[in-house]
C-alpha cells in the first residue's frame, strides 16, 4: 500500500498541502463578485477540513464526484479560528494502491481484542440453542469481518469503521452488569439480544469511502434485516425452540424503543426494555463525547449548536474519549 503523505491533523497554518483525502462533500457557491468557487469537506482517518478552490473552480469540480479519493495541491491558511485548504490542483486519484482506512476514522481499541472478548460472552452463554444460534453468526467468516469493520452509524453515534463492535461490546458489558442487580432478568436471553440487536448493521452501510447507506439500508432498515439474518440462522438449527425465538426476535423489533424512532414494536418483555434503554444510553453517551471532543473553539466552555441533539454541550472538564484503550 503507497504511504500517505500527511493527515488533515497535522495540518498546520502556512502548510504546503500535496497530498491524498477523501471528497466527503462538495457544492459550488459565488462570491459576492458572482465568482464561482468550489466548497470541498476533506476527509481522512484522523479528521475534516474546508477546502476551497478559489480559481478554475468550474473546470476543477468536473474532476471527482463526492466520496472520491482525490489528490490535491494547496496551502493551509487560517479562518475564524479553523484551519482551512486554499487549492489550486485537484486529481482524482485512480489508483487501487490505497488503503480505505486512511480515509475513514476508526475505532481507537483493538478489533481483535473487542472481537475476542465478545466470544467470550458468547462461550458463557448456558441456553446451548442461543449460543448455537450466536456461533452461527460469528464462526461465519465474512460475517464477522463484516462486524469488525462495520461503522455502528451514518451521523449520530460511533461513526467509524469498528463503530459497530465497539458498541456492541459496550452494551453487552452494561448488560452484563444490570443482569446483576437485576436478578429476575433472563441473562442469556438479555447478553444474546444485545450482541445482536444490530447485527443487521453490517449490510445497512456501504464503508468503502463515505459511510452511506446501502439501498437495502434504505429500503428495509437494519432493524428488518437483522430479524431476517435471525430466521435464516434459526432456520438451519434443528430443534431451535419457538419461545427463544419468539423473544429474540422482539429484542431486535423494539430495541429503538418508540415508533417514532423505527422501532416496529415497543418493548414488552423485561430483557427488551433493558436492551433498549443500555442501546439508547451508550449511543447517546458516544454522541456527546465525540461531539465534546470534535469542538474547535477553545475559547468557550460550550460547543456550538448540536441539530441532532437539539442542545449546547457543556464541554468543562470532558476530555477524550477512552472506553476502549486496549
């Protein structure tokens, strides 16, 4: 694989820029001239950067579409407080010799270890057709390379390559905890639906460049899908008894918790209300330690407006985020 030459987070003011980015937005807009200038999101593994072309903008935005790798040339210059890249050459970059996860943020822990450790929750589970059902999907080569790699989200949470094993992992050792002070939960029941409550994750996103829904994403959502994938896999073990089933499946239908949020069911057994408030809390406490950490004025204790969030985050004393520092 050729080498990147520089990461957007070594970007500094006054810098030649002559390297590789991924195109992850672009529109043209005019000056109050009427000039026509090109506005680019550059993007790799280590963040985002405005670009903008300021000359031959017409010429230049017939080069690359949005979500290609493109190659420019440019300096960085500072504006109101962000680094932007003023560019002057831009080329798409045909070459296979590249490596997608230069482009894309990823999950900071170690794959292996977070895979590893979720087959250990899987080894202890006591209920032999859950834990069939659960080796099933994971002794499935490409299903767990998939699971692996797989973001957990398109905008609002964990939304990186291994996003979707990092939340996992985080919502299996939350339930593993609330089993214990809650008793009476079904724990096999309770760790199953939470390993699998978006495992039809791995096929509602494309992650080649930008992570984007695929059209099954589209049209059918991950919710359906991975209740699909669960009757497949129930399908071909023999004996698999029809209440697990039953409860499983429900796990996956209300894990969103409220129709309004996709969930074609509301939770009504006692490991479904849990799965959906642990699934709820740990995406939502993602949300608010990126977004916390992504802020770039340093002169406020406040980040700017969050449109998914509807709030001002309050940014005193939160630092980076450090779930899985394997």
């Amino acid at each position: 694989m050729k080498t990147k030459e520089i990461y957007l987070k070594d970007v500094k003011q006054g810098d030649k820029v002559v390297s590789s980015f991924l195109a992850a937005e672009k529109s043209m807009a005019f000056s109050l001239k009427g000039s026509p200038y090109l506005n680019i999101r550059l993007k790799d593994k280590t963040g985002e950067l405005d670009g903008k072309v300021w000359d031959n903008a017409v010429e230049l935005d017939q080069q690359f579409k949005k979500g290609d790798i493109i190659s420019i040339e440019g300096r960085a210059a500072s504006y109101k407080n962000s680094i932007q890249i003023s560019i002057v050459k831009i080329k798409k970059n045909e070459s296979e010799d590249i490596d997608p996860a230069d482009y894309l943020p990823a999950a900071k822990g170690n794959v292996d270890a977070m895979f590893n450790e979720i087959l250990v929750y899987v080894a202890n589970i006591q209920t032999k057709p859950l834990q069939d059902l659960l080796q099933s999907f994971f002794h499935d080569e490409k299903t767990a390379e998939l699971f692996k790699r797989a973001p957990a989200a398109k905008g609002f949470h964990h939304i990186y390559l291994g996003g979707l094993l990092e939340h996992t992992l985080s919502v299996v050792r939350l339930l593993d905890k609330v089993s214990e002070h809650y008793p009476d939960l079904n724990k096999d029941m309770l760790i199953t639906g939470g390993i699998l409550h978006d495992i039809g994750k791995v096929y509602e996103f494309s992650y080649n460049s930008i992570i984007e829904y695929s059209d099954e994403g589209r049209l059918i959502g991950h919710i359906v899908m991975g209740v699909e994938m669960i009757n497949k896999k129930i399908a071909v073990i023999p004996d698999f008894p029809g209440q697990l089933a039953l409860e499983l499946r429900h796990i996956i239908l209300s894990h969103h918790g409220e129709f309004e949020f996709g969930s074609p069911k509301r939770p009504k057994t006692l490991e479904a209300l849990v799965v959906h408030y642990i699934d709820d809390l740990d995406a939502k406490f993602n949300a608010f330690q990126t977004f916390i950490a992504d802020s770039t004025n340093p002169d406020s204790d406040w980040t700017s407006y969050n449109r998914l969030l509807e709030r001002y985050l309050y940014k005193k004393n939160s630092g980076e985020p450090k779930l899985f520092d394997h």
